[in-house]
C-alpha cells in the first residue's frame, strides 16, 4: 500500500528501486500460520519459509543501500501470537542475515487499526463519522515498539506513521478523504496525499543530478480565479526532502518575481499571498521548487486576475 508513494520518492531521488514481497509473509524470520486456502487450517504456512530463503539470496545479490521493511503481523502455526520480545528477535535475525557491507535499514511501522472494516461502518453511520474512530492508544499496534527497537538495533530508522492518522483519537476521515481501505490498508487516495511526510521520514538523499527537475504544480487557485487581498496558495511537488517552493508571478512588468516563499503541510505546499502589493491586472502564477543542489522544477502557468 505504500509502493506509490516510495516509488515517487526513489524517481525523485533517482534511486532505483526494488520491491520484493508476498501476502501474509511478514519479513520476520519466524514460523506463520497459513492464510485462508493454503495447506491445513493453523498449520505451518511453508511458501512463506520458501519465500524468505529466495528473497534474502535477492537482496543480497543486488547488494543495495537501503532496506525498507514494511509488514503486517501474523500469528504463529496453531493460531498463536508471538511475544514482543519473540517478534522483536525474528525482525532482528531477517537484518541479520542481509550481509551487504554498509546496507542500511529502514522499517514503516504498522497503521493504527480502528476496526475490522472501517469503510462499512463509515456505511453504516454516514451521518456520525465520530462513531467510526477509536482512541489512539488502542489503535496502535502492540508490536511496534518491538520492531522500533530491532531496527534501532542496527543503527537503522524506525518511520511512526500514528502521527499521520491520529491525534488523540484516530479516525477514519481526515479531511476530505477516506483513510481505510479496510481494516489494514490505506486508500490509495489518502496515501498519495502522504508523500511528503513518507520523504521526508525516509531521508533519502536527493539526486546529484543537477538537472534534475521536479514535478510541480499549482493546485490553489484554479485558472481565471479573480483574487484580492490576502488569498492561500497551494501547491504540490513529487518530493520533500531539501526542497525549497516559492511562488512566483509574471505579468505587467514581473517576470517570475518571487510573491511568497511556501510552507510544508500534511497535504502539499502552502502560503499567503498579500495581492495588494501588486497593481490590479491579469498574471501568471507559478511555484517553483528547488534543492539546495540547483535541482529545479517551475510548474504550468495558472492565469490570475488581481482585483483589489
């Protein structure tokens, strides 16, 4: 669920990247319970076995920088959950056995869970959304302190997703999006607005590639929008990390004049715009991003009218 947003990161940063997985195999060195329709009910889901022994020899054949973990906790053959400290020492044993000199390790830590199917009971009570939220300390997955500490273990870097769907109470709308695709997974809609905080929570260094342009856009206002006053901009870029976004104006005697220097949000880029400080007329309103080694990126042209 978050191969979009990682694979905009890795273009962005010009990283290649690599994805190596399979449902309801966690990378834990640990024995699994079959999934529904694999071999007998509670018994030993082997293919999983199968899976990490050729994953592993993968890994280590491409002999990579970075190792991005990602998993969903399952339970043991016989229907039996691990202890933290069992499920920390099988997350310790996978990074373990990745024997690339210099590999380093990165683990996105489980959603909160709300319920069993939160789009249905977003179904059954359209009208209470609040009734489709749980507090936050019952959300939160028990075995993310455990593997918080494996990877720390190894010097790596633990990504806490909480912040980016709770406060006090997780809920399963968050603006204008629903969150839960069902009870383990994200909408796609929702993980897309997510990509800046995932680059900028994964760090990863930005492209030497001095020309290297990024994707940007101007989201707010929209074409012909006739503004006066103070107005919000909004805008959107395909990566976070060591970026810089103004927007800038062209027209009447400007061209591209820098008219304010955008902040970071959960949702894109944002600032306000005084529009007094600019005679009354027709322009165009562009962002432009930028990194601190001369990447750049200037988005369409979205014409404006001043009116004050």
């Amino acid at each position: 669920m978050w191969f979009q947003n990682i694979d905009a990161v890795a273009k962005a940063a010009h990283w290649k990247l690599w994805y190596i997985g399979k449902s309801a195999c966690p990378a834990e060195l640990l024995p699994t319970m079959n999934p529904p329709g694999f071999g007998p009910l509670y018994g030993s889901y082997r293919q999983c076995n199968q899976w990490h022994t050729v994953a592993i020899a993968k890994i280590n054949r491409l002999r990579p920088d970075l190792v991005i973990v990602s998993q969903e906790v399952e339970a043991a053959p016989g229907n039996l959950y691990y202890t933290s400290n069992q499920w920390r020492a099988g997350l310790a044993d996978f990074f373990s056995s990745i024997t690339v000199p210099n590999v380093h390790f990165d683990v996105i830590g489980n959603i909160p869970t709300i319920s069993h199917d939160p789009p249905l009971c977003l179904n059954a009570h359209p009208d209470d959304v609040p009734a489709c939220s749980a507090p936050r300390a019952k959300a939160i997955n028990s075995y993310n302190q455990a593997e918080a500490e494996a990877v720390n273990s190894v010097g790596g870097r633990y990504v806490d997703v909480t912040p980016w769907f709770c406060s006090a109470t997780c809920t399963a709308v968050i603006g204008d999006y629903q969150v839960y695709y069902d009870g383990y997974h994200v909408t796609g809609a929702y993980a897309a607005t997510l990509e800046g905080v995932m680059s900028g929570a994964l760090q990863l260094p930005a492209s030497t590639d001095v020309d290297w342009h990024l994707s940007a856009r101007v989201v707010t206002p929209a074409g012909g929008a006739a503004l006066s006053g103070t107005t919000v901009l909004d805008a959107w870029t395909g990566f976070r990390a060591g970026v810089h976004v103004q927007f800038v104006l062209t027209g009447n005697g400007y061209h591209q004049t820098v008219v304010a220097t955008a902040q970071p949000s959960l949702f894109g880029w944002y600032a306000h715009w005084n529009t007094t400080s600019v005679p009354n007329g027709t322009y165009i309103l562009r962002s432009r991003a930028q990194t601190s080694n001369n990447g750049s990126g200037l988005s369409a042209g979205v014409p404006v009218r001043v009116t004050n």
